[in-house]
C-alpha cells in the first residue's frame, strides 16, 4: 500500500511539474512579433497582443534576413494597439492582415520602403494610387487624395467612427468588403468614371440612404450593398443592359427584400 501511495504521488508530482512547464504555452502573453523564417526572408505571422501593448514597430530585418511581408490575419483583432509602424523591407501586406483593430489610430511606414507609405495616419501603396488600411480610430471624416484610383478589399473594414469619405476623381475600383460595416458612414459621392464596386462594398452601412452610381459604372458585385437597411434610394446612371450585375447586388434586410426600395436605371 505504502508503495502505491508513493508510486501515485511521484506521478502527481510529474504532472504538475509538466504543467508548470507548459503554462507559458497555454496561456500565452504574446508580447514579441512572430515570424516564418525561409532562407532569404522573414514573413511576419503574427503581432503581439498583449495587455499594454500599444505600439508594434515591424523591423527591417529579423535574424539576419529581411522582413518583407504580413501574413493575412498577422495583425487583426489587437486588443490595445494604437499605432503601427511598418520597415523598409515590407513588399506585400495581406488583406486581412490588420482588420478590425478598433483603438488603431495611425500607421507610420518607413521612408526607405519602396512598396508601401503612410500620409495622415492611413496606409497607401507608395504610389498613392491605392488605398491599403485606414485605422478604425483614426477619423470621423477622411479625404482620400485624388491620386487613388484602387479602395483596396477591407481597407476600411469596420471603421466604425467613419461617418463622411470624400472619394477621389480618379476613382475606378472599389474592391470586396472596402467599407464593410462602417455603421456610422451616411454620407458618400461616387465620382464619375468609376467602374467597379465588388462583393459586399458596403456591406452593414446601415447609415446610408442614398447613393448614385455613375453612367461610367461597369460592374456592381453580389450583396454590394448586403443589410444597408435605410438605402432606401438607388440611382444607377447607366443602362441596365450595360452593367454587370452581381445575385443580390442591391440593399436587402438582412438578405430580405426591401418593400420600400426604389432602384431606377437610366
């Protein structure tokens, strides 16, 4: 009996000591960038996450090798992160890969960085002809310049404080999900010459009213205006026959018709 007992505590004993040892593991702080080291770059896969971050700096270079792309999902749902500086070495960021960061205020990116830039907060391709993210806590009204011809999919993917956006007149795309939930967004022009608004655009704007699509329109994408319950009003400059129309492109309730709608073509 006496050496049962002994058996069962030694047991109970290396068990603790195993979870001891684990317990960093499980319950992660997640306070160091994390990254996909290959043999001639680094890939980041994931920000840190933790209680009082609220600054994440992206090197140039992790262990020798350049850092040059953000995985999709890398940097999404940061509980406390309010800024986000980007290094020189950065070639391809994810669409996905800062989503839904509500107390993001501004990204910084460095100016040796040939691919991406930063003015007023928000991220650009250095170009400036397309618009990569806006921080969800940055602004209540934004001015995109006139250089941006692409919205890029999510870049404005539930910037909730977003109520006025003056689009660019050189405008010709607005991708998938671009303005996803932006549930205080009510006011909005779409300029002449734009051409395409793909899948859920506008998804859950429940703050618009009223829209006009220019004659220069092209395509509109399926559910492009999903659950914008109070866009009651929709003029479409263009014939119908010209305008590629994607399965329920119009705003729904809930994907429920809307008796109240009015949708008029040229």
């Amino acid at each position: 009996m006496k050496k049962f007992v002994v058996t069962v505590l030694s047991l109970v004993l290396i068990l603790a000591a195993f979870c001891a040892c684990s317990a960093p593991d499980i319950f992660n702080t997640n306070t160091e960038i994390r990254y996909k080291i290959y043999e001639d770059h680094a890939v980041v896969s994931e920000l840190p996450n933790a209680t009082g971050v609220t600054e994440v700096v992206i090197p140039d270079e992790y262990e020798g090798v350049p850092v040059t792309e953000i995985a999709d999902f890398a940097g999404c749902n940061l509980e406390g992160v309010k800024k986000i500086t980007v290094g020189k070495n950065v070639e391809s960021i994810g669409v996905w890969a800062f989503t839904n960061n509500q107390k993001l205020e501004a990204f910084e990116v460095s100016e040796d960085n040939g691919h991406f830039c930063a003015v007023d907060g928000v991220l650009f391709s250095k170009d400036m002809k397309t618009v990569v993210f806006c921080p969800p806590a940055g602004k209540t009204e934004f001015s995109i310049p006139d250089t941006v011809e692409t919205i890029r999919s999510k870049s404005f993917f539930k910037c909730q404080k977003l109520e006025k956006l003056v689009l660019p007149k050189c405008l010709k795309k607005i991708e998938e999900k671009a303005f996803f939930r932006c549930s205080n967004l009510n006011d909005i022009v779409l300029p002449q010459g734009i051409e395409s608004i793909e899948k859920d655009a506008f998804g859950y704007c429940s703050k618009l009213s009223k829209i006009v699509i220019p004659s220069s329109i092209k395509s509109i994408g399926e559910y492009a205006f999903y659950n914008c319950t109070a866009l009651l009003d929709v003029t479409v400059e263009a014939k119908k026959a010209d305008v590629e129309l994607g399965k329920e492109w119009q705003p729904t309730n809930n994907g429920l018709s809307i008796s109240e709608l009015k949708v008029v073509f040229k």
